[in-house]
C-alpha cells in the first residue's frame, strides 16, 4: 500500500495527527493508496514554512526563480511515463490521454511560466512635464491554489506555476480523489532542491483543509478550480478578510452547430467535446444545438460515432475511462433519470457498464445522447460533470442565443459556422468567457481563461494569472 505524505518546509511528512483516508482507483472500486487525512494543524504549518521563505523567495532574482520553475518541468519530464500511469490510475481516465493531454500540460504549464515571469514588464504613464508614474509589481506573499480532480496535476500546476514565478509562497491542496500526480511532484520538488517551504502541499478533504486553508488569515490570495457552490463557500469566507480571489467554477456549455459548418470536422470534434475524459472537463459542451436542415444528419451521424467509441481498462488502449468516483458515477446516473423523467429519450448509452475482468467492479458510465428535453428543464440547467449530452434543434440565431444564454453558467461556448459574420455576432453575444469557432480546446496559455456568471471570477493564463498573483503599486514621481 502506498502512503502519500504532505510536502511542508521542503520535506515529505506525515499529517500531524496520523490520521489517513482511502484513496480508491475508479477503474476496479479498489483502494491502491492513503492520504494524509490532514486538518487545520498541518496547514498553519505549511503556512509557517511558506511566510518563513517568503522574503528570500520573494526577492530572488526573477532569472534564478525562473531556473528552479524550469527545474521542476524538467523533472516532471524526466519521470513522464510513472506520472501518466499515476494520473490514470488515480482518475480513470485513458492512459493516452494522461500521455498526451494531462502530463505534457503540467510540464508546459511550468515552462510557460518560467518563461513568462523573464519576459514580464509592467506599465508606467507619463504626465507631461509634471512628472511620470510606474507601476511595481510585487508578490503578495503567502498564497493558496486548491484544484478539482478532473484534470488533478494540469490544473494543480496551472495554478502553482505562475504563483512561484510572481514571488509568492504557496500552499497547495489537490483534491483528495486524486492526490497521486501531486505527491509526486513534491517528490520533484524535494529533487530539484526548491528552496523549502516555497511550496507545501496539504493533503485531504476539502471540508477540512480547503476549510482552514480559506479561513487562515496569512494566506493573502486563493486561486481556486472547483464547484460553483464550494467557490460560494470559499468567497463567503474569505471575502470579510478581503483575500483576493480567483474563482474557476462550473459550467454548462452550449456546442452550437450551424447547417453551414464543415460537417466532418464539427462531427470529429463534437465527439471530444462531449465525451473526452469520460466528459469530465469543465470545458465540455454538454448542451448540442443543432439547426434544423441539418438536425437529423448530425444525430445519425453523432450516434453512430459515439457507439464506436471503445470504454474500459483505462490502462488499456480505450476511448472511454472510469467515472472518477462511486458518488460521482451515482450522481451521474441519477441526471439521467431525471432526464427521462423530464421527457427525454436516451438515443444511445443512459446506463452503466461492467467491463468483463480487472475492471469489473469499476464506475463506468456508457456515453450518453439525450433528445427530446426543454431547453430550460433542470437536465439542461444544471452541471452534470459526466459523459451526457442532450441534443437540441433550433431554426434561428435569435433562438440559439436564448437557449444558449438561458444557464447561470458563462464558461466556454463552441459555434461551428462558415459564415464569417455570423460566428463574430455570435461570439459577441454568447455568454461565456471562454468562445471557441470551429473548434474546441485549442488553448493557447497567454490567453484570459476563466468564466462568466456563476462560472467564476477573474481570468487566468498568461500575464492576467501574474496580475492575480502580484500586488500592483502606483509610484508617481514629480519633476
Ligand atoms: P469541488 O468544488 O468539490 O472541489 C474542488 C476542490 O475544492 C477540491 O480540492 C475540494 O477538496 C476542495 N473543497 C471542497 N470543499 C471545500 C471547502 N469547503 N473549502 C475549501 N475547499 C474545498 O469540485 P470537484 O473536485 O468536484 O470538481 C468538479 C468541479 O470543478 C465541476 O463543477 C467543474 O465544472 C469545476 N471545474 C471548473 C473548471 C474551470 O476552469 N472553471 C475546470 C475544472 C473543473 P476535496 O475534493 O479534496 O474534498
């Protein structure tokens, strides 16, 4: 059995009080490893390490800072393949996509940063013949990321990395349902020689830790991926303690197809948009709408896709993964029973699978297309987080708009049109913050990402996340 530990002060430790959780891998129901089962004691010590190496952290060099960042990819790099297996172990999810997508974004998100923070400069405004003013970026000290368990180490290191490169000391929980990749990066850590308590990850449940970690009056800033209504919490704590916030929340997003789309390549992309990582990213569009001339063609078409995707053994050469955890998998199959109460007609998946072997006893969840829904029934209101998608036609731009605007989400929106005017209308008056044309999770990392609504507060990604992690000062000086 496995023992993860918390990484506090630069040393790998148990929690304070001995006590540890199961960590179960979803693919057999089965528990593989413990986790520090953490509470508000380990955090104030993860928070005192990280204010004891706040100055020196803070004042280095930005090119030595940067060194070290760079370290840490490279170290990543180095141990790739154990890193890719612990994702999908821990996750479910495919090996190919831990491979492809998961670990290379962890490392690039390391080099973006340590790349970014060399190139950085800030602004100054001249007032003319009176004098001229700059702005002086500094860290803001004692910082938090807590991330969710879709994307464990990509999203942890999203946040962790440009954190660093501003100056700031971190403390950082992943989520308990996958704490694995991040364990082993503060192995990375303990490797590449980061000078201790740069970073200190705390392990354990949210209620606890995130808990603690929200009301500790040192930490200045959280940058936080998660629920919307765990981002509510986390506000309505810090916010009496003016912490700043980065809020990277739910979401419910509209694929809108137009008759005019180039029909292969939205049909090759709709099916990743819609099932990839088991349909576990926030980015996913799980409301398809489709204009009328072309509704029936792209659901034959959809359907006969979707049932070609293979799901099982994640370890294997599969599709589709396990569903990260059993409450996970119950929620999900409990949406789709409200879907068919609600009147929708499941065309293809709606039920559970039990792969034959190792994986028997798994939380797998066939790809799911629902048909036949309101446009503002709950199925189609509320975040569903699994592989369910619901179809529905629409005749006009007007009408698309307000089925698409209808959630009190505003992530990312998908609009496949040939139709240059169109997709610009479209893009300005589609709510989300995220608005991709003719494709989907092209990312680009200097770009603002983030939401709208109830999908969060603030952007991150490129200088908006060095904005977030840096206090800005106006020096004005007079002739
Ligand atoms: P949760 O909100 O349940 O958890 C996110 C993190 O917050 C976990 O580390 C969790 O700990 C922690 N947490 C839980 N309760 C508290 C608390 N009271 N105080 C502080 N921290 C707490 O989200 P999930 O992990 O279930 O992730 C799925 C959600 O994340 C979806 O809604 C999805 O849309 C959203 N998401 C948003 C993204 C975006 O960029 N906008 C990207 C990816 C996901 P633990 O789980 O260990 O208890």
């Amino acid at each position: 059995m496995i023992y993860l530990k918390n990484y506090i002060n630069g040393e790998l430790i148990e929690p304070l009080k001995k006590q540890y959780l199961e960590n179960i891998d979803p693919s057999t129901g089965t528990v593989f490893s413990m986790i520090p089962d953490s509470d508000a004691d380990d955090v104030q010590l993860a928070v005192n390490a990280a204010k004891a190496a706040e100055d020196a952290w803070g004042n280095m060099h930005y090119e030595k800072r940067a060194k070290y960042i760079e370290a840490i990819a490279k170290g990543i790099e180095a141990r790739m393949e154990e890193f890719v297996a612990a994702e999908s172990l821990d996750n479910g999810k495919p090996l190919n996509l831990a491979r492809h997508v998961d670990i290379p974004r962890a490392v690039s998100n390391f080099r973006f940063f340590a790349t970014a923070i060399q190139q950085s400069s800030t602004e100054s405004h001249f007032m003319e013949g009176v004098g001229v003013n700059y702005t002086l970026r500094r860290p803001i000290g004692v910082v938090a990321c807590i991330s969710p368990w879709n994307l464990p180490l990509y999203l942890f290191s999203w946040k962790i990395a440009p954190a660093l490169a501003a100056g700031n000391c971190v403390v950082a929980k992943p989520s308990e349902i996958t704490p694995y990749t991040s364990y082993l990066l503060s192995e990375v850590c303990k490797e590449v020689g980061l000078p201790k308590g740069v970073l200190n990850i705390v392990h354990g449940l949210g209620q606890k830790v995130g808990d603690a970690i929200s009301k500790n009056i040192d930490i200045k800033a959280i940058s936080f991926t998660g629920g919307t209504s765990t981002g509510r919490t986390i506000a309505s704590i810090a916010a009496p303690m003016f912490k700043k916030l980065s809020l990277e929340l739910g979401g419910k997003n509209p694929n809108i197809i137009f008759a005019d789309c180039n029909f292969d390549q939205m049909l090759k992309t709709t099916v990743r948009s819609s099932f990839e990582n088991q349909g576990q990213i926030c980015l996913c569009g799980s409301r398809i709408f489709i204009e009328r001339p072309i509704y029936e063609k792209f659901k034959a078409a959809f359907i006969e896709k979707v049932n070609a995707l293979s799901i099982g053994d994640p370890s294997t050469d599969v599709n589709v993964g396990a569903i990260v955890s059993k409450p996970h998998y119950e929620k999900i199959l409990s949406y789709i029973e409200l879907a068919k109460q609600e009147g929708g007609t499941i065309l293809t998946g709606g039920e559970s699978v039990k792969p034959a072997g190792r994986c028997e006893n798994g939380y797998f969840i066939k790809p799911t297309v629902i048909e036949g829904l309101a446009y503002n029934c709950r199925t189609n209101m509320e975040e569903i987080f699994g592989p369910v998608v619901t179809l529905t036609p629409f005749d006009t731009e007007e009408e698309v708009l307000m089925y698409a605007n209808a959630t009190e989400y505003g992530l990312a929106a998908t609009i496949w049109t040939e139709n240059l005017s169109r997709a610009h209308r479209m893009a300005e008056k589609v709510e989300s913050g995220i608005i991709w044309i003719n494709c989907w999770l092209l990312r680009d990392l200097r770009t603002p990402f983030g939401g709208m609504k109830n999908s969060g507060v603030g952007r991150e990604g490129g200088w908006e996340a060095l904005r977030f992690f840096t206090e800005a000062k106006n020096v004005c000086i007079r002739y």
